[in-house]
C-alpha cells in the first residue's frame, strides 16, 4: 500500500469508534503507521487494527485514559516505542454529559473538561519534543459546532470544545517555527453513536436548522483531516467548519 503519508505515525485518540475510527482508516489508507487509542473498548479498537491490517497497514493498540497526564504521556511512550516517531497527532477522545448548569454536578464538569479539553494539552506536550527534532508535525484537534455556537444542556461540552479552538490558535503559533501546523475540525451534527442516541423529534429539529437537509459521515469529517495531513501544509491556526451550513 503506497500513499502520501508513507513512513509516518499517526497517533487518534478515541479511534476505535466514531469519527476516530474514521480518521485512523483514512489515514491507513494513505500509507500511515496508525496508534489507535481506547479507553474502554476494546473488541472495537481490535476490530479497527484488523480493518487497518487488512488494507495492507502497520496498527498498534493502546488503551490510555488521556483525560489522565500520565496515560496520555504513557500512550505516545507506546506510540514512539513501537514505531519510532510521532508525525501526526489528531486529538480525537471525547465524552458528553449534558445537563443543564443549574442541574450540573462538579464531576460531570470535571470529567467533561479533563478528556475533551486537559487530554489535548497532555497529548500535545507529549509529542512535542520529538516533532521539534525533526522540524515537521500535523496536530490536529477535534472539536465541534457546539464549541462554537453553545448549546443549551452542555456548558461543560461546548466550553471544551471551544477551549480547543483557543488552545490551537496558541499551540499553531509556538509551533510555526518549527514547520509543526495545528488546525482544528468543527464537525456539525455527524451520524456517529452520540447523534444515534437522540430521540426522533430531537433529530428532526436538528435538520430543519441544517440548510443541506441531512446529518453528515464520519467519513467526511476523516476526509477534512486527511487534507490537513497532506494537502494543508499551509494551514496553520485554522478552524475547518463541515456542518451543511447549520452555524456560518
């Protein structure tokens, strides 16, 4: 399997499932060596090396908390363990615990910044080092619609995600110098297992506020990355909005 990102390590947090399993494929697909990290789920994050193995890539599993220093640090440990480097980092993990403010608790705050938001800075600092050696990284960083519009029920999930487009801006101008570009992806309303989980009538208020009528792929968003990967060596700072529309 030949492609563009022959001979590098691409590292996706939460990339068992959803659209980090979408963006470990893709990147596959183009020829990197993909660390795929769970947390929990194990079968799905075999499953997602055996897909990868099948296409004809290299793949290694990791479970790591990353909402925890130490894990995250243990993880990219793994990572340059096995395949010597790290040149991609996409900082996909993330959970929700929507309530209102009123009705929220300390730890569903807590716990919703330390592994949308705190797991990013872990990941990061972790790679780092090794990408200023060698002049060149693509980080990437995962965070959503809601992070820029809110979103009535999930303070603690839009004030991460918001926090990561913040966190990109700063990370993509300490790291211009040495060719490592940061961008961040704000996917829409995407049909993964946390939009599957909406009732209907809830589904149907979402489209009517999208102006291309439907949900989009995790594909498509694995797509954008892709392209920051390869295609976007000019991008650096940038936010990549894939909505249909819905926040402008």
């Amino acid at each position: 399997m030949a492609g563009a990102l022959d001979g590098q390590v691409a590292v996706v947090t939460g990339g068992s499932r959803g659209i980090g399993r979408a963006c470990a494929l893709e990147l596959a697909r183009h020829g990197a060596a993909i660390v795929i990290n769970y947390n929990a789920n194990a079968d799905a994050a075999n499953s997602c090396k055996a897909e990868i193995a099948a296409l004809g890539g290299k793949a290694l599993t990791v479970q790591a908390d990353v909402s925890n220093a130490d894990d995250a640090k243990r993880l990219i440990d793994a990572a340059i363990a096995e395949f010597g480097k790290v040149d991609i980092l996409v900082n996909n993990a993330g959970i929700n615990r929507d309530r209102t403010i009123a009705r929220m608790s300390t730890d569903e705050w807590d716990t919703v910044i330390a592994t949308d938001l705190s797991s990013a800075f872990y990941t990061t600092a972790a790679v780092v080092p090794g990408m200023r050696e060698r002049n060149y990284g693509r980080i990437i960083n995962m965070s959503s619609i809601i992070g820029q519009m809110g979103n009535v029920g999930q303070a603690n999930y839009s004030a991460a995600k918001a926090g990561l487009i913040a966190f990109t801006k700063t990370a993509a101008k300490e790291l211009a110098r040495n060719q490592i570009t940061v961008n961040v992806v704000c996917p829409g309303f995407v049909e993964t297992e946390m939009v599957g989980a909406l009732s209907d009538e809830v589904k149907t208020a979402v489209l009517a506020n999208i102006p291309l009528g439907r949900f989009g792929t995790a594909e498509e968003i694995a797509g954008c990355v892709r392209f920051l990967c390869i295609e976007g060596g000019f991008f650096t700072g940038s936010q990549l909005s894939p909505n249909g529309g819905q926040y402008m």
